[in-house]
C-alpha cells in the first residue's frame, strides 16, 4: 500500500482528501446540529448550474461552481429563513433548476466534455495541484470565520431566538454559514462527486455529535473521522480498483452503522445502571 | 419616580395585518412579580415577543427600561418555553449558561473571567453548579428549565421574562421552580406567562389576564371580572374560591415560607 505514494497522483489524492476533510468536519458539524442537510444537498446540486455556465462561456469549472454555489446557499438560505411553510419546496425547485441548466449548458457546448463525470462521481485521483491550494485557501477562510465567530455560531444553532435577543445578527450569521456550506460542497464535489457530497458531509459529523458533548470536539472529531474515511477509502479503491468516491462513502457509511450500535449499546449500559442508583432530581 | 421596567402604551400587535392585541396597556414596576394568564392563543406569547423586540407592533409604544426594546432588551434576561431540544446536540450545562453572555460581549469578542463569574453565579443560583460539565441532552425536564433560568441570569438582567416556566415538567419540580423565582424576585423583576392559574397565584405579587385585551388592576388578586372577561365564561377555580384563599396567605409572609 505505502508504494502507492510514489506516485504523485496519489500524494494529491491524499492531500485533496485531507484538505476536504478538515472543512467537512467543521461544516458538516453545524449542517447536522442545524438539520440542513437537505438544503445542503440543493446547494449541491445548483452547483452544477455553474459548472455547465462555466463550460458554455470557456472559463475555469471551478469558478462556475464556487459562483453559483455562493448565489445557492443565498437563495436557499433565504428561503428557509422567510418562509415559514414551503421552505423545503422552494428549496428542491432550485436544486432541480440548478441541475437542469447545468445539463442544458453542457448540450450546448460543443466539443468533448471529459470532466463533466467526474463532477458527478468524484475524481480525488486527478486533482490539480492549483485546486489543492484552493481547497487550503478555502480550509484557512473556514477555520478563521468559526474561530471568530464560535460562540455566535454556537448560539444560533442551539437557539437562535434567544441569540436574537442578545442581539447577535442571527440573519447575517445564518447566511455567512449558508455560504460557507456552498463554498465546501464544492471543494468536496472534486473529490467525492456531487451525489455523494451529502454522505461525506453529514456521516463523520452525525457520528461524532453522538460521542462528544461539545461541539468544538465534536468538530475536530468529524474532521479526523472523514481523513481516516478518505484515507481508508482511497486505500480500498487503491487495492480493489474500485471508484474511489463511492469507496471513501462505503467505509463512512458502514463506520456510522457501526456507530449507531455503539450507541444503543451504551444506552442499554446506562438504562442497566440507572435502574440500581435511581438519580435525584 | 422611579423607572419602569417594562411601560406598554396602546399595543396593538399580531400577525399578517391581523392583531391579536387590541390596545394592550401595563406598566410594570421594579421589584414586581407578575403573571400574565389566559387561554391558549389569547396573545400571551404575541406580547412576549413584542416586549423581546421579535415582533414590530402595528401600533403602539413599548418601552423598556425608559428605552426602546432594541437598546432595553439588554437588560432582560429571556427564558424560553421550549425545554424540548435536540437530545443530539453537542453541548454542556456550562456552555448554554455562556450564551447569557453573548449581548455583554460583542462579535469576535472572546468571553472573559468576568463572564465566567457571572456564569458561575448564575449556576449556583438555580443549584446546576455540580451539574455544569453534564452535556444537556441528559439532564430532566426541570433541569434544563433551571440550566435556561441560568442562562437568563448570567446576563445580569434587571428583569426576567419567562414563557410557560413550567409547561413541561412535573408539579413537584415545578414547586421548586416557583420557589427559585421568588428567590430570584429579591433582586430582579419578573414577568412570567402561564395558564396554571392555581399554582401561580401562591407566589407572585400581581397578576394580569390575556385574551386579546389585557385586563389588569395592579393588584395580586385574580378578580372574577378579570377571569370572565380573559376566559369569557367563569373557571372553576374561581367557583371554589381558591385564589382568594391562596392570597389571604399571600399577606402574611412567615406563613408563607413555612408553606
């Protein structure tokens, strides 16, 4: 296994992996305590609206996806902020037009369009050295906004009305971690693919709000949990030939089972010894 | 004279251009303990929120502290009605009791020593200072009512203002709740809603009823006009007499503790 590091593909396969993972962890912390994973999954999916402009017009993929990603995560930000009853189905109309357009765009762009698979299924194997240094450029800029705004973002997660009556601008804050959610996803879409971004996102982060009662640990936890999923994942895809994306979702996917169990197990421990020493109000 | 805690001046205030308070007038003094009663949509929530600055009023004038809620709010230490919370979420007795401090620090400030004395304080006064390192996805009903009292605290409020203290928890522990506040009452004013007519009554000083109108006299006792305009038909508690025997007792404050 140690000898697939010589080559320099897989060096940047690992760094792309490890770069994505510190993001998720931080990020994808707050989309599950928020339950906006749904929403998340719009502003992935619009992303790809994006990709197709970006293809139509000749420029850079990349800078397509981060746009329209950003106009995304306002949008659906807004809509799940101002309207109280279809939020949900506002939400998926836009995740449905984004993806449309994206498709329309590409039809009518001539020509080869060899990159368009590898939005929708991940290539961690062909990642460039001038996105590696996006993603850890866009790592820098998430780690300084929570830094700065831990217990702004803490308050409007836990409770926003009663952040609103401290007078913390809940609006504003909500819509900056909005885009920073748009900003990850597609960092993450080079390296698991668009349709599996969710999994990536939310599995370390739903694993690891089960075991630590903080959320800074909680964080940190779910940023190491997604490097050793990637990790793990590129190691199957590596050693089996199979698709490295849905490899690094398999291993997510069966550690987060096993995390469930975990649970119900320590739940039953704690049930058992509730029931010999009753606790005082 | 001296300043009002909250002054309300012809409130009319509701949803979508429909009101749900209609010329709502109350001044409340420093050092009250006030309840406000009524049925279930009859605006007690609807007032709470214009009093917190969540609601603009249609019409009308609130102000708290001598100043506009924006700037009065500050002062107020708001405890929610929702004891019910993600049992998932990742946090500590300690942290939510933190989160009193946000309107003292500003953005990208870090809190302090200062804020954690006043956390402290706020920990000890509701008896959840053993408790402040339990995540609070496994404390009870009634202690995460007291963790959120602390949390009101820790602002250092002059007033507190709580929705339904009690909505959620057993009537031993709701006892325990009512005796925190009149504890708390020595130092800050308190406004709290509820609709348990009966068990409030023992404890705060003046009571207002809300439906749609508020009817109020400044006085401790629930009249039988207040409750047949509030409830529009006569309760029971009323018919058997129970609010007044609770306030004779009210008068005599050895009485009282020895309850």
């Amino acid at each position: 296994m140690i000898e697939a590091l010589q080559y320099a593909f897989m060096r940047n396969a690992l760094l792309a992996g490890i770069l994505v993972s510190i993001a998720c962890g931080i990020i994808g912390t707050y989309v599950v305590v928020n339950r906006i994973v749904f929403l998340s999954g719009g502003i992935a999916h619009a992303a790809y609206g994006g990709i197709g402009l970006a293809y139509f017009l000749g420029l850079p993929p990349v800078w397509g996806a981060i746009g329209f990603s950003l106009l995304a995560s306002l949008g659906m930000g807004w809509a799940q902020r101002k309207t109280r009853q279809r939020a949900d189905t506002l939400i998926g109309v836009m995740w449905a037009i984004g993806m449309a357009f994206g498709i329309i765009l590409l039809d009518l762009t001539p020509g080869y369009k060899a990159d368009l698979m590898s939005y929708l299924f991940g290539s961690i194997l062909a990642v460039p050295t001038g996105d590696l240094i996006l993603m850890a450029v866009l790592d820098g800029l998430i780690l300084l906004v929570v830094l700065l705004l831990y217990k702004e973002l803490l308050a409007i997660s836990f409770d926003e009305t009663f952040a609103a009556v401290q007078n913390v601008p809940v609006d504003a804050l909500y819509l900056l971690l909005v885009c920073l959610i748009g900003l990850t996803v597609v960092m993450m879409m080079r390296v698991v693919g668009l349709i599996m971004v969710i999994a990536l996102l939310t599995i370390p982060a739903a694993i690891s709000v089960q075991w630590v009662p903080s959320l800074r640990r909680a964080m940190v936890l779910a940023a190491g949990l997604a490097i050793l999923f990637s990790v793990v994942g590129l190691g199957i895809s590596y050693a089996l030939n199979l698709t490295s994306g849905a490899s690094i979702i398999m291993v997510a996917g069966l550690a987060y089972l096993a995390s469930l169990v975990g649970v119900r197990w320590r739940a039953r421990k704690a049930a058992s010894r509730f029931a010999l020493t009753p606790l005082q109000e | 004279m001296a300043e009002h805690a909250i002054e309300i001046e012809h409130l009319w205030a509701g949803y979508d251009h429909e009101a749900v308070l209609e010329d709502v007038n109350l001044t409340v003094e420093e050092g009250d303990f006030l309840a406000l009663i009524g049925p279930n949509g009859g605006g007690k929530t609807t007032l709470l929120k214009v009093i917190l600055g969540l609601l603009e009023p249609m019409r009308g004038r609130v102000r708290l502290f001598g100043h506009d809620v924006r700037r009065g709010r500050r002062w107020v230490g708001y405890v929610p009605q929702r004891v019910e919370m993600d049992h998932e979420f990742p946090i500590r007795v300690w942290d939510v009791a933190m989160m009193g401090r946000l309107g003292q620090r500003g953005l990208f400030r870090r809190y302090g020593a200062q804020d954690e004395r006043a956390v402290e304080r706020a920990l000890r006064d509701v008896e959840m200072w053993d408790l402040r390192n339990r995540p609070m996805g496994e404390l009870s009903g009634g202690q995460k009512q007291r963790v959120y009292i602390a949390r009101a605290l820790a602002a250092e409020p002059r007033l507190l203002l709580l929705d339904e203290p009690t909505a959620s928890v057993d009537p031993q522990v709701r006892t325990h709740i009512y005796e925190l506040l009149r504890a708390l009452n020595e130092r800050v004013t308190i406004v709290l809603i509820s609709h348990d007519v009966g068990v409030i009554s023992a404890y705060v000083k003046t009571v207002g009823c809300l439906n749609r109108r508020l009817f109020y006299h400044g006085g401790g006792e629930i009249t039988e006009e207040m409750m047949e305009h509030a409830y529009q038909c006569p309760i029971d508690l009323i018919a058997h007499g129970l609010p007044h025997r609770v306030f004779a007792e009210h008068e005599d404050p050895t009485e009282r503790r020895a309850l």
